[in-house]
C-alpha cells in the first residue's frame, strides 16, 4: 500500500516552486532568507507543503512586491514568472502626447 501526498493546489506549488528558483539562482542561500523577506513564518509554509495550509492573499501579495513576481503566473494565468518592468510615468506621459 502507498500513501499518496496530498495535493497541492496551482498557486501553492508555483510558490514553493519560486522558492526553489531562488535558491538555485544564487538569489538567496537559505530559505531563511525568503521567510525573513516576506514576513512567512517557516512552519507555515511546511505546513503547505504537506497540504494542510494554504497561502493567504496577503502572504502571495508580499511575495510579488518582495521578489517582482507576477502573481498571474502565480495562478496559471499567465506563463511568465517575473513581472515585466514598467515605464516610467515621464515615458508614458510623452508617449500620449506625441500623438
């Protein structure tokens, strides 16, 4: 008999994913370091992974400010992982005048 792992939803896995991703492009060391950042307390996460707990909206919100992910990708809906960079005001304000 094998006992399957819960399933984890989209939006968590892509997090934990993320986490991954940072520790092995050098952004971060330990995963300290993204809990410290984003204010998630350690055992919270752990709970997620097992599939007792889900991130809230407000822990997925410090993750995209923190770290410039793109919360669509977060949900699936979008394939991008970062947020793309946004003009500045000054740019997009010539921009509409030119025309």
């Amino acid at each position: 008999m094998t006992i399957d792992k819960p399933k984890i939803a989209k939006p968590e896995a892509r997090i934990l994913e993320f986490i991954e991703y940072l520790k092995n492009s050098g952004a971060i060391r330990f995963k300290k370091e993204f809990f410290d950042a984003t204010g998630i307390r350690r055992q919270y996460c752990r709970e997620v992974e097992i599939g007792n707990n889900r991130f809230t909206s407000t822990q997925i919100n410090s993750i995209c400010e923190t770290y410039n992910i793109n919360a669509n990708w977060i949900f699936g809906i979008e394939p991008n992982m970062l947020r793309a960079k946004r003009q500045k005001e000054g740019n997009i304000k010539r921009h509409t005048e030119n025309k």
